[in-house]
C-alpha cells in the first residue's frame, strides 16, 4: 500500500497539504491505529484556513467522517467503474471493523 495516501489523525493541516501535493490526488486517507476515520482534502483544508484555522491545527478537527470507502470484498471490474462517477480520486478499501486494507487511486493523466 502507499502511504502517500494516508496521514494521521494527530497531524496537523501543513502536514496534509504537504501530503496532498506529492500525492496530485487532492486528498488523503485519515487514520487512527490503523482505522479509517475520516478523508481530508485540499478543498477541506481551503475552507478551514478561510475560517481563521491555522496551519497548526489538527487533521481530526476539520476531517470528513462520513466519506466514501469500499469493502474488503469488492471485484476488480467494480473498482474501475467506482470512479467514473462523481469527484473522487482515491478511496480507502476497509474491513468490516474500518481497518484499512488498501488504497484505490484514480489514475492522473
């Protein structure tokens, strides 16, 4: 798996958008001992530091909770079609208890 995708809840939101720029997906994967919590993204990030949140601030306060994720169980043919609709560029795949198994990455040309 690339952790280029994932960063850690107690991080901060520099630490993010320094993720986010080597990764060119516009957002990351929140975890929390393994477990998936939450998706950043840069547009999560953007609406923070207009509302006076500082560079400092903690991932966990400003993360999506309720994104989008795929299970464990999921066929190859539907993973590909996962993306074709909708905004999303890369989303966890998770067991049944959140833990992170891998993550699917929508190619950037």
């Amino acid at each position: 798996m690339n952790k280029i995708y994932i960063i850690n809840y107690d991080m901060t939101i520099n630490d993010a958008l320094v993720q986010i720029e080597r990764n060119r997906h516009r957002s990351l994967i929140v975890l929390k001992c393994n477990k998936v919590v939450g998706t950043i993204s840069d547009g999560d990030i953007r609406r923070a530091l207009i509302n006076d949140a500082l560079g400092i601030t903690v991932v966990s306060s400003i993360m999506n909770k309720d994104f989008h994720y795929l299970n464990s169980k999921i066929k190859d043919n539907e993973k590909l079609e996962y993306f074709e609709n909708g905004n999303i560029f890369i989303a966890p795949i998770i067991d049944n208890d959140f833990n992170l198994i891998d993550v699917l990455a929508k190619d950037i040309p």
